[in-house]
C-alpha cells in the first residue's frame, strides 16, 4: 500500500531512487492497487476435457476415412495434448491415430521438458539429433497398418514436415486435415467460460483505463495501462492497439507520431487471454470535448451496424450473409460500395477462440452454416482516410437461442465503454 507522501511523489513525478517517476509509472502502480484478479475461478483446460477432444476427433476421423492427424506445435497441440511448445528445425509434433492413443515425436533431450505439459495418455517417442524425425512418425504409422492409409496434416503444419512425411512414408497419401479446425470452431462449455472470463477481464480494464486518459498521452502511454490493469485483473496481455486522431482512420494504424488532443477520436482495441482463451474488444471515444455532429453519425451507424450483424446471426445462415446484411445499410447511408473508402474496408468479423483469429470469418461468400459454439468477433468498423474512425468491436457465440454476447456493445458515444 502506497503512503500519502509516497502516492504524492509519484503523482507529480518526482525523482525517487534516481528514477523520474511518470503519470504514466504512477497509474501503472496504481492500477495494482485499485485492481483485484477476477480469473480465481477461471477452469483450466483438465484432463477429461482433452480425453472428450480426442474422442470427438478420432469419431470424426473414421467418419471421414482419416486414419491419422500429424500435428505441430501451436494451439491445435494444446488443445487436443495439453503441450506447450515452440517451433523450430528441430520437429516436435503429435502423431493422432483414428483408433488408440496418439504418440509425442520429439528430440530426445527435450523430453523431459514435453512431459511437463503433456496431459493424455500417449506415448513420447524420441529421435537423436543425426536422426530423420519423419521416419519415427512413419514407423509408428506403418506399426498401425497405416503406410498406406489416409493421413491428414493440420493446416499449420510447415512444407518441410509435409514432404518429409511423404518421403518416408510414400504410398501413404496425405491429404488436408477436415477435423481438427471443425471441432475447434464449435467451443463446449468449458471453452466459453474461460472466453467469457477473458471478456470480463477486458471490459474491466477498459473502465479503469479509459478514465485515466489525459491529453498529450500517446499509444504507448494507454497500452501500458491497459496492460497494468489487464495483468492486475489476472490476464495475460495479448495485444493493445491504440489509435489516435486520424490514425483511427486506418484500421490497424499508422507509424506517424500520434497524441491524444481533445475533441478528436481515441480508438482502443485490446484483448487478453484466459487460460489459452482470448477476448476482442474494441471501443472508440471522443477525448476532453463534446463529440462533433460527424463522429455522432460515424458512431451511431457503427453502433448499428453492431446491431445488424447480430441480428442476422441465425442458426444455418451462411457466416457471409451476417456480412453482407452490414454492408448493404452501409450502402444505403453512402459509404462503400463493398469495401471502398469510406465505409467498411474489412470483413464485419472473424473466428476466435484459443487463437485472435480462427476460421470461419463473417465475410462476403463465406457459405459455412452458423453453429452452435461457433465464435466470432463483430466489428463492422467505418473509416475515413485523413479524418478518422470508429471500431466497435464485441464477441458472440451462437447458442440453441441464438446469438449471444461474450460482452454487452456500448449503449451511446457519451457512454463508450459498456
């Protein structure tokens, strides 16, 4: 706990152990006093969980005539083995069988370390550094009676692993993998729990930060608030971007230099994880004056055009209609046509879940069937090159009723945060 005086040297950034303390080290302190973790009750991914995934993918798989996956390191890893590991030369992948347990491919000195994560029953085969991996996979695969069975590679899965595979196992065919991104796309339970979480981690760290905005701050001063508190609410930062003035014009920014100056637009868009599950949100507001009568109408259409793509999200509709019933309102205000500027110049949204961006998108032509589990961001932003932008962005996920939100769209640009 700060003292008086303490909280007095650091508001005013006063030297203190040879360091200038800044308004903005000051709020970052401040934000873990102010701010309790909300996460205590957030569920990790268990055992029975991944056993479920695996059951589920290995019913899918005899259903397509796939006889193995080939996995690499990355989310689909985590999610069907619990391991956490990186990529590199060096071939660490999961081999997952349409019938039995899957086995762990790996260098024989990283074992130990691929234990520690591993949370299925399966066997850690390893191969010594003048060994060919792809022969081990094409051992056990040839073990189970597969040389020349149907063996589908996740779509992440690098060229070299690919042609590796094929040479050593070459009356094997190797095809794309239909299963593992079908069964990600529809989230149980479990899963929308932790990206709720994730979302209540995120609008709370919005309503501690946007308050603390001042004049004169830049990107890099609000996203480290929006870190502070986002840590302090007990999830793990995974990105803040932080438009300003007529950078919010574009939608990923611009590298010019940027500061907040009233009257003018103030655009965050932020996300966080929650054990491996990751929230989107975006918010924009006007800072230190009364919104012009443009950024009111730029906003309201925003707002709904939010409205609109959550209506159409019905059971069965193709995910590229949600999209398209966006972009005609906007035509009909003037904006566009299609993604011309100004107007929409990105899809209405994306797929989201252990990853920012999964398949499917809310995109013209996208004719995959909106499902129960299925996940998105809707963020039908408008953008006016040399002036500025607004972004709303919340999550859904479609339920037996319909969709339902991750977290609650703002009601007004007087009152943006939600």
């Amino acid at each position: 706990m700060l003292t008086p005086d303490r909280r007095a040297l650091l508001k005013y950034g006063l030297v203190a152990g040879g360091l200038a303390l800044t308004p903005r080290l000051f709020a970052q302190e401040r934000a873990g006093e102010a701010l309790k973790p909300i996460t205590g009750d957030a569920v990790p991914t268990g055992r029975a969980e991944r056993a479920n995934r695996l059951a589920r993918a290995q019913k899918m798989m005899q259903a397509q005539d796939i006889d193995a996956l080939l996995v690499e390191p990355g989310a689909s890893l985590i999610y069907y083995t619990g391991v956490r590991w990186w990529r590199s030369e060096r071939l660490t992948a999961a081999v997952i069988p349409a019938q039995g347990a899957p086995i762990i491919v790996c260098p024989f000195f990283e074992k130990p370390s691929i234990d520690e994560s591993l949370q299925i029953p399966a066997e850690i085969r390893v191969w010594q550094e003048d060994e060919n991996p792809l022969a081990l996979v094409a051992g056990f695969l040839t073990e189970k009676g597969l040389a020349k069975g149907r063996i589908g590679i996740e779509e992440t899965v690098r060229y070299f692993a690919v042609d590796g595979l094929k040479a050593a196992l070459p009356n094997a065919t190797i095809v794309k993998d239909p299963v593992t991104r079908a069964i990600r796309m529809r989230k149980t339970a479990a899963e929308i729990a932790l990206m709720e979480k994730a979302a209540d981690v995120t609008m709370a760290a919005y309503r501690w930060t946007i308050p603390q905005v001042k004049a004169g701050m830049t990107p890099a001063d609000i996203g480290a608030l929006m870190a502070a508190a986002t840590k302090a609410l007990g999830g793990e930062v995974e990105f803040n971007l932080i438009l300003l003035g007529e950078a919010a014009a574009y939608p990923h920014g611009s590298g010019k230099p940027q500061a907040v100056r009233p009257g003018e637009v103030v655009l965050m868009d932020c996300g966080c994880t929650v054990e491996d599950y990751q929230s989107d949100i975006s918010r924009t507001f006007v800072h230190g004056a009364a919104p012009s009568a443009e950024q009111r109408k730029v906003w309201d259409a925003v707002a709904t055009g939010q409205k609109i793509a959550f209506a159409t999200a019905k059971l069965g509709v193709p995910a590229g209609s949600v999209d398209d019933a966006v972009r005609r309102h906007y035509e009909q205000l003037g904006y566009g046509p299609r993604y011309q500027l100004p107007g929409l110049s990105h899809r209405t949204g994306h797929g989201i879940g252990m990853e920012g961006h999964e398949p499917v998108n809310l995109v013209h032509g996208e004719a995959t069937p909106l499902d129960v589990g299925m996940c998105f961001s809707n963020e039908p932003g408008l953008y006016l090159p040399g002036r500025f932008g607004v972004r709303l962005e919340d999550c859904f996920h479609m339920t037996p009723q319909g969709p339902k939100w991750f977290s609650v769209p703002p009601a007004s640009l007087d009152d943006p945060i939600g």
